[in-house]
C-alpha cells in the first residue's frame, strides 16, 4: 500500500480535522494537543503560523500516532520543508494540479482545493484521493449537493464554512469529511487545554453519527 493510499484511508476513517491558524507558536502546540485529546487525528498546521516547521516536529514527536499536516502549502518548496519536518499529508489552498503532480510522484498525499465543479474536475482528472471545497461557505451544503450529483466520485473535505451548527448538514450533504477552523483550529489565545479539548469532543461526537 502506497503512503497516499494509506493516509486516505485512514481519513475515511475519522472523517475530520483540526485546522489550526492561529500566530501564536504555543497556543498552537495547545489547540494540537486539545485535539488530539478529544479524539481527533488530523491535524492541519498553516504555514502561516510563525516557526510552523519547528511546531510540525515538536507535534510529531510529541504525538506520533497522529497525522500531523501542514496546510497553506503553494509551491514545491514548501511541500519539501513540510515534508522534511514530518508532515505527513499536505493542503494546498488553491487548484494546482502541477503541485497535485509533484506529491503524487512523491507519493504524499495532498489534499488541493477547489472551489468550482472545474477545479474540482481538474484536480480529480489529475489524481487527487481528497478535494478541499474552499470556502465551503459561499456555497454551503447546497453546493457540496449539486456539485455531487454529477460527479458523486468527488471526496469533498469542507473547509472555512462547516462549525459546530452546521456539520450535520455538510455531512449529509456527501461531504467526505470537514476541516475544522471556527471554534476549535480558530479558538483565541487564552481558551484552556481543557476548554479546546471538550469542544474537540462535541466535533467528534457530531462525526461519529456519519462514520
């Protein structure tokens, strides 16, 4: 079995992940831990968070049982520095489907956005496992429906739209699984470990009814 093979099917499993951005090194080591102890296992951190290649080590080597990504990822070289610091998938906001090229040859998975039926098309005719809808919510559910009914093989991971009020509905839209920013990879600085961990676990439980 292939690394990219390996780590979608892994996500089919969980169907969820934190997507943390925040500009505060330590708070971000928090929101991964939070996660990661209330039940999520995929944990997206943004290039844009300040020393994010020291943060994705740290993460690796304090969780090892986690899949520990980097998001916001644009060019070849900074799918190379993620990967060199342990990241174990990639997303990539914007439809690149030579970047799609590049992981594939590297067999890393990489999870491209699309935010039209043709970027999806796109990214789907060159290979990808999972398309990111960004952002999900210019659409919402009613989008990841239409977008679906001509083209059900698409594995949509929602992104900037679902949150705790809506999930269901991206779910039972068809969405493969939702990215989770808003009160969770989003929470302030200053909310407790144990505030994060708990709203962690009300994503999770939400899931757990589509998995």
């Amino acid at each position: 079995m292939t690394n990219i093979e390996k780590h979608f099917n892994e996500f089919k499993k969980h169907r969820l992940s934190t997507i943390v951005r925040t500009n505060d090194y330590d708070h971000a080591m928090k929101i991964i831990e939070g996660s990661i102890a209330g039940g999520i296992n995929f944990i997206e951190l943004t290039l844009t968070i300040p020393n994010v290649f020291e943060l994705i080590k740290e993460a690796r080597k304090r969780f090892p049982d986690a899949n520990i990504g980097a998001g916001t990822v644009l060019t070849i070289d900074d799918a190379k520095k993620s990967i060199a610091a342990g990241a174990t998938y990639l997303v990539d906001p914007v439809c690149d489907v030579e970047l799609l090229k590049w992981c594939n040859e590297q067999d890393v998975l990489l999870i491209a956005s699309g935010a039209t039926p043709t970027e999806m098309y796109n990214l789907q005719m060159g290979g990808a496992k999972i398309i990111k809808f960004f952002p999900a919510m210019i659409g919402g559910p009613e989008m990841v429906k239409l977008i679906l009914n001509p083209f059900p093989q698409f594995n949509l991971l929602a992104t900037a739209g679902p949150n705790q009020s809506n999930m269901d509905e991206y779910f039972k839209a068809g969405v493969l699984g939702c990215g989770i920013t808003a009160d969770l990879g989003g929470a302030p600085v200053g909310t407790s470990l144990e505030e994060i961990t708990e709203i962690a676990k009300k994503y999770v439980a939400i899931t757990a009814k589509y998995l």
